[in-house]
C-alpha cells in the first residue's frame, strides 16, 4: 500500500471518529429554542426584572384605582353612602375587624403614691387614663380636661410613634413649645384625650428557649404576628381612637382628630372610617404613598395602593372638615443588612403633598356641596407642626371660635412619668391578643373551608376551585397580565455520562423571565416520554446547587433523578440576594401582590414549555421543593394544575 493510499484511508478515519464523537456530543442548544447569549448572573437579572415590573405595575396601580370607586356626588348623604363599601374594605386591609368593647368613661390610673392627677394648666387638668378598646387591649394615654365650663369640643390629638402624650401635653421635654397642640387646643377650652403609640424603639428580642437575638422596633414587632391574622399595627391604633370616639359621641359636642407624623396616619384613618369625628387634621403625613414600600414595614398594608392612596383615604373625609398641615414629619432610617426590614421616613416634599391634595381635589370636583379641604403650609413644607393658623382652622371648624393666647407651661403634679411601662403594657396587650388570634386560627379556618365537599373526588374537586381561586386572587395574588409567548432560549451548560444540562430562560411578563436548568437523560428512545420532576431550590439557592457540588441540603438530587431516568427541571425562584428580594415583596404587597404573584406564572410558563418537548410526558410532572422551595411546593401546585404531584420538603409545619 502506497503512501497515497494510507493517507486517504487515515483522513477517512480521522472524518468517521471526528463525526461520531460529534453525534456524541449534546447539541449546544435545546431544539426549537433559540440560543442563550443572554451573559453574568441571570439569576440577578431575573430579580433586576421583577423588581422593573413591579414598579411599573405600582405606577399602574394610581388609574386602576378607579374601577373602585363609585362617588354619588347629588348630595352629601348620598356621597357617604356611595363611599361606605370603600371604608369596609379600608377597615378590613388594616385589620379593624375585632368588636370593640362598650365603656362608660375612661378610667383613671392612679395609685396612693401617686395620683391620677399628673399635671395642671392654667385652665384645665391633666389624668393619667385607660380605656377599653377591644377584646383585652386598652388605649392608654393623657386626658386633659378644661376646668370652666363645658369643653367647646372633644378632640383626639395622636402624637408621632416616638413622642409621648406628656410631650405632647408639655409636662416634659421633647416636643417644641409651639408644638404642643394637645396643651394648646386644652388651653382653647377642648377636653383632649392623648393617646400613646406602639413606639420605633429598637429592641433586641430573644425566643423563649433561647435561639438568634433579632433586634426590631417595638411596631415591626407586633407587625409580623398581626400581618399573618389580617390585622394590623396601624388597624389596632385607630381602635383605640375610635374607642375614644364611641366615649365622646355619647355627649352632643363636635369630635375632632389630630396627629403628626405616625399620629397623621392613624387620624386620617380614624376620620376616613368614622363620619361622626367632624375634623380631621393632618400634620407631617400627607402624601402620595406610591414609594410606601422604602417606608418602615409597620406601615406596608396588602392591597393599599389597589384602591387608595391618601387621596382616596382623604376622600372618605369629605364633605367633614380636612385639614393638611405640610409640615416637618419624623425622619429616621433603619439600615439594610440587619434581620429587621430596612426602611425611611422623610418629611413628605411640599410638591408631592400638593399633588396629592391636587388629586384629592380631583376625585370630588364633580361635588355639588362644600367639601371642605384645606392645605395650610408650615415653613415651606419643612416648619414645625401644629401653628396657629392650623388650629385656629381645627377650632374653627369644631366650635366657631379661635385658638387662645399661650398659656403657662404647665405644672408637673406627678412624681415621675413611666412611660416604658406603659409602653410595655401596651406591647404586651397586643401581642397577647395576637396570640390568642394566633390560637382561634384553626376554627376560623374550620369555618371557612366548611363548603369544602369531600365526600367524592368529583365533588371535591368542583368544591375545591371556590377556594383555589381565592388562594390566588386574595391571598397569593393574581396579575391580570397573559403569559408572553416564552420565546425559549437555550445553552449547552452540562455534558456527563447520563444526562445533558441546559441552561433555559424564557419571558413570562415584560421584564419577567423564568430561568433555570433542564437536565435530559441521554438514553431516551425516540419516541419515548418520560415523566419531569421539578426541583427547587431553598433560600438563598440557585438552580446549579441542585445540580452539582453536593451541596448538604440537596446532594444533587436533581442530577441524581436524572441519572435514574427522569428528565428534571431546577428553576431559579425569586427568593435570594436577601433584602433585593424582600424590597420585590415590599414593592409587591400594597398592590395585592406576593413574590408568588411571580412565581406562579414562572412555573406555569415554564411547564407550558416542558409540556412541549417530545420525550416528556406531560401527564407525569411532579414538583419537588426544599425549604422555601417547600413553601413553593404548597403555594404553586394549587394553582398550576399540570403538576400530578407535590412534595414539601423541610417546610411543612
């Protein structure tokens, strides 16, 4: 054999080995998808996405608000009642839902030591007071009472979460003295009762047996239990208000609420829910709530911005008087980076304030009565609260008459003024109550899945979408968005003795894409189906860590199934990068939404696709979740019905 010869047969084989080792190999990307190109870490784009979405979905939320609103503008009458659904619901998202408790009077809280008389101004008397609100939580605080004749009104005046009712009242220092308007409106002859906020006093907390110290402010604290019963930090203040409201109203005199700051807050909301307060003023609050989501967690409210901003709130005050006092608020800053929710308070921008009573003015300009909104300005927006000119418009609007001269500070009666034990009072009652919520759980529970058939399959599952429907509108949270064509895009990311590995990444909404990683067993028949597990990840995960890398919580059990057979898919869930993820669900919830919201259609799109392939069954596709994926394994499966299965590992309590 010549040279020639050897080396024509030798390239001949150089092409026949080259050629099978390239069948071989796995295609660079999954058929009937496009390539990946898609660079860095798309687990970051994917948040980055989500949180462009939601944002945009926030802006949405100012003109979806109208579909539910249904102003009848022929009367005042009429206009309160065409509102009344509105306030139901307001009261329902902020947790105004326990009967509160019928009461003669305030009583005093007194001992032998030290009176229930704490202070004295020249015309009226400061006590010491608590009253019942509902269940066993009490209001407690400061009632100052004029000393001649009959009070020319009852007012509720709130301080700020981080001042108390004797700074408010001048017994002692915190509070400018041009500031004091729960001393001045008394001094105007107001009978005045001063209630005290749950405060945002960092506090190191420690669970009974011991475990991690986490340090929350004394509102987060409470926060938390009560957000997971449908009540609400915010809804249990303005109980105590309105506690003090149902006392006033028995006499025939006019109601009034003021606050500041945090007490803004809850006297917009106490006057929006109760027609019998007859003035409301607002100082240091006012504004478009649109970035409430960067504000500290004790004021996220699921399903806000759905249906009001403070625009809408305020609208349920009109045709009452209401009065906006632009004015300095309370500023601070919880950090990021500590287990507390990070979040700020700024003094509201005089421009946003006027917007939003611009928008106010708006809703009911089709009016045909007085409507009574004012917008008094302190200082460019940034002075102190409570001038002259928004009281003398406060007891104008209550008792026609104007605010007194300054009087004396007031004489300090009390020995001592404890009031981290009345504020640990406070806390504890709630939070006793919130346990107590926490132990009646089960029976509300009974109670609401009672139309639930079980006495058949077919008659449970025709029951059952009842339920599934309102796990995801109300409670999980529903985009009205259609899923995008997923336009799949795919890369060669695996290439091991059993199994092939793809990175996958598909669009779901605009600027929402689902991702993760398709592993296919290499030994599929033509023809053949085999069933998919799904397999996801827990906190703080990525796809790769049920891959590779024998990670201690996962041992790559997704290539470990794909090794048996199974074609399996690791999607990578929103829940990582720490507080990036928490502000999504911040951005999320005043909007009726959840991350899940998300994840939903993520993992909808993403079996639509796998439904899709050939060598998948899609009878047979079965959900496997770890930690929080466990918590995806018991909120997804309900709602995307192409999984056969669930398992809920490590979550399930």
């Amino acid at each position: 054999m010549n040279r020639q010869t050897i080396a024509i047969f030798t390239a001949c084989a150089l092409v026949i080995i080259c050629s099978a080792m390239t069948a071989a190999q796995p295609p660079s990307r999954i058929a009937g998808t496009e390539l990946l190109r898609l660079e860095g870490d798309i687990a970051s784009h994917l948040v980055a996405g989500v949180d462009r979405f939601l944002l945009g979905e926030l802006a949405k939320s100012v003109e979806r608000r109208k579909r539910h609103w249904n102003y009848d503008f022929s009367s005042a009458n009429a206009y309160r009642a065409s509102v009344e659904p509105n306030r139901r619901r307001l009261a329902r998202i902020i947790g105004v839902r326990d009967e509160r408790v019928g009461f003669d009077a305030p009583r005093l809280i007194g001992t032998t030591d030290q009176p229930a008389l704490v202070g004295r101004g020249e015309s009226y008397n400061v006590y010491a007071v608590r009253w019942p609100a509902f269940g066993d939580v009490h209001g407690e605080g400061l009632l100052l009472v004029p000393t001649k004749g009959t009070p020319v009104a009852d007012v509720v005046a709130i301080p700020d979460a981080d001042q108390s009712p004797e700074m408010l009242a001048g017994l002692i220092e915190g509070v400018r003295t041009d500031s004091q308007f729960a001393r001045r409106l008394a001094e105007s002859g107001c009978r005045v009762l001063v209630p005290a906020l749950i405060s945002r006093r960092m506090v190191k907390r420690t669970a009974a047996g011991g475990g991690r110290n986490v340090t929350l402010t004394n509102r987060e604290y409470l926060y938390r239990s009560a957000f997971e019963m449908g009540r609400h930090v915010i809804g249990y203040e303005v109980q105590k208000v309105l506690a003090a409201v149902d006392w006033f109203a028995k006499e025939d005199s006019k109601i009034g609420v003021m606050g500041w700051g945090e007490g803004g807050l809850i006297a917009l909301y106490a006057g929006a829910l109760d027609t019998r307060i007859d003035a409301v003023c607002v100082s240091g609050y006012f504004s478009s709530r649109q970035d409430v989501w960067a504000e500290p967690i004790d004021r996220n409210v699921f399903g806000l911005l759905e249906e009001s901003g403070d625009a809408e709130i305020a609208s349920m005050v009109v045709p009452r008087t209401l009065i906006i006092e632009a004015a300095r608020g309370p500023e601070l800053v919880i950090p990021p980076g500590t287990r507390a929710a990070p979040g700020r308070l700024a003094t509201p921008e005089l421009g946003s304030v006027r917007s939003e009573i611009q928008r106010l003015k708006e809703l009911v300009s089709r009016s045909k009565f007085e409507t009574n909104i004012r917008l008094l300005v302190s200082g460019n927006g940034t002075g102190p609260c409570g001038t002259d000119e928004v009281l003398d418009a406060l007891l104008e609007s209550l008792a026609g008459g104007k605010l007194a001269r300054p009087g004396k500070v007031p004489q300090r009666l009390a020995k001592s003024f404890d009031s981290k034990s009345r504020q640990d009072r406070q806390i504890h009652e709630i939070d006793r109550h919130n346990q107590w919520l926490l132990s009646e759980s089960a029976y509300v529970r009974k109670r609401f899945f009672s139309k639930l058939d079980t006495s058949s399959a077919e008659k449970f599952d025709k029951s059952v979408q009842w339920y599934r429907q309102y796990f995801y509108e109300d409670v999980i949270g529903k985009f009205e968005h259609d899923l995008l064509p997923p336009r799949v895009r795919s890369r060669k990311a695996y290439s091991e003795p059993k199994y092939a590995g793809y990175e996958v990444v598909m669009d779901v909404f605009p600027d929402v894409i689902a991702y993760g990683i398709l592993l296919v067993p290499k030994d599929i028949k033509r023809g053949e189906k085999r069933p998919v597990v799904v397999c996801q990840h827990g906190l703080e995960g990525r796809p790769q860590h049920v891959v590779t890398g024998d990670h201690r919580a996962y041992h790559d059990y997704a290539a470990r199934l794909t090794e048996r057979g199974f074609v399996t898919f690791a999607p990578q869930n929103l829940y990582i990068f720490k507080d990036r993820f928490r502000t999504l669900q911040r951005k999320a919830n005043p909007i009726k939404k959840t991350l899940f919201s998300i994840i939903v259609p993520q993992h909808q799109q993403i079996v639509n696709w796998l439904c899709s392939l050939p060598y998948v069954d899609p009878d047979r596709i079965a959900f496997y979740g770890l930690s929080y994926g466990g918590k995806t394994a018991m909120r997804v499966p309900p709602l995307v019905g192409n999984y056969c299965l669930s398992i809920c590992s490590a979550d399930f309590n």
